[in-house]
C-alpha cells in the first residue's frame, strides 16, 4: 500500500493561538505518519529559515508521499478516501495540487489559489522547498513546480488564516515576519516596516483587500469536523470573530 506522511512546523502554538491539537487530530486521521518540526524556531530569524524548515519536514518524512501542512491548514474528513486514491492514481507525478479555502471568519471564504502540497517522494527525490519569491515553494531539479502543471484533485485546503489570534498576537508575529523579511531581502516591501504597528497596518491592508472576495458562504457543519468546536467558540477578541 502506498504511505502517506503529512508534516508540519509549529513554534510555542499556546502562545500564537494556533490550532494546533486540532490541526494534528486532523492530521493524524489522513496520514500514516505525521511529522512537526520548527519547534526550535528562533524569535529573531532570517525568511530563509522557513524554507529550511519546510524542507527538514520533506526530509525527515518516511513515506511514498509526503505532503506539507501549515498548522492552520485543515482537510475535511470526507476526502479520506480521495486522498488514497489520488496518491495511487497519479503515482508517475511528482506533485498534486490543490484549491485553497481562505477563510478569515467561519461563514465565508474565498478561493485563493492552487498549491503544490502533496509530493512524491518515493520517485522524485529531488524535490526542494526552496523556490519562489518567498523561497518556500517546491521546485524540483531547480525548477519551480507548476500547480497548473501537475494534477490538481477538488479537495479544498481550509485555511484558518490567523482566524484564532487576537490583534496583540497579530501585531507581534507580524513585526517578526516583516523583520526576517529585511534581514534577508535588505528591504521591507509590502511588510510594512520595522514596528509593530507598520506591519500589523500593512498585513491588515492586504486583509481589507481580500475581505470582499470571501463570497462563498459556510455552514458551521461545513467546516473540517476537527476545527468546528473551536469555530463555535471563537471569543470576541479574536480575528475571526468579526
């Protein structure tokens, strides 16, 4: 049977409001191995750190696939079997891609794009989580991978973008980002700048731009039966309560 591991990267995730024991609840149920590192991600770091770490999860994966999860990324349980098939089906690629689910607040999302998360290790050894303008996308032999050019299955990714945390928890992983940014890039660009409130400002800009694209609308029971308790029991001072 061919296996599946799923990785993931999680730092301090009490602190940050990640749904986090969610996430790998989730996790667990698709997969045959789960994987987490970036545990000792360090407060200051530079952006080429997080490919790093995207690729010592590919690395440190034991399985015929292996398929790269943020930890505010969530499949729903009714594409277990799609899932299966897909690996098994489509075992001559190197990649599966998938539609992204953006969801800011639980009753409506927008389909943001396509992504390359699911990979084939087994056959293509040579995959690298390095390319991109963020330097964390798969590329293989030095070639970016196409989402438009490998499979791409309809099974949504649900993606909780920051729907936990509160505007304090914003503003300082926000200044974090934006200075790793600098650090490797020697400028700021859309990040904002080198305070707290220039990169909650510019991340919160980009929100407002996105926001009236989520036009889709979501039942509560439409959500990845891992995150729905936790959906109906978002508090006021979180991103996703309004």
């Amino acid at each position: 049977m061919t296996t599946l591991s799923i990785f993931t990267s999680m730092t301090n995730p009490e602190l940050r409001n990640d749904p986090w024991k969610e996430a790998l609840e989730c996790y667990k149920y698709f997969a045959d191995e789960v994987v987490i590192v970036g545990k000792d991600w360090p407060y200051d770091f530079s952006w080429d750190y997080i490919g790093k770490t995207f690729q010592e999860g590919f690395d440190k994966s034991n399985s015929d696939w292996v398929m790269r999860m943020d930890i505010d990324y969530f499949l729903h349980e009714k594409h277990l079997k799609k899932i299966r098939q897909s690996i098994e089906k489509f075992s001559d690629y190197p990649a599966i891609s998938f539609p992204q689910y953006q969801i800011f607040t639980p009753e409506r999302y927008q389909i943001k794009t396509r992504l390359c998360l699911l990979f084939n290790k087994k056959k293509f050894k040579n995959i690298k989580l390095n390319g991109g303008g963020d330097m964390t996308l798969a590329t293989l032999n030095g070639n970016l991978l196409d989402p438009k050019k490998v499979p791409m299955v309809n099974i949504p990714i649900f993606q909780y973008e920051s729907t936990f945390r509160t505007k304090e928890i914003l503003m300082e992983d926000r200044l974090r980002f934006a200075k790793a940014w600098f650090k490797f890039f020697g400028e700021y660009g859309s990040r904002g700048g080198e305070t707290a409130d220039l990169a909650y400002e510019a991340w919160f800009k980009e929100i407002k731009q996105r926001y009236p694209k989520h036009c889709f609308r979501l039942d509560i029971n439409d959500h990845p039966k891992f995150i729905i308790s936790k959906l109906d029991n978002i508090t006021h001072d979180q991103f996703g309560f309004n």
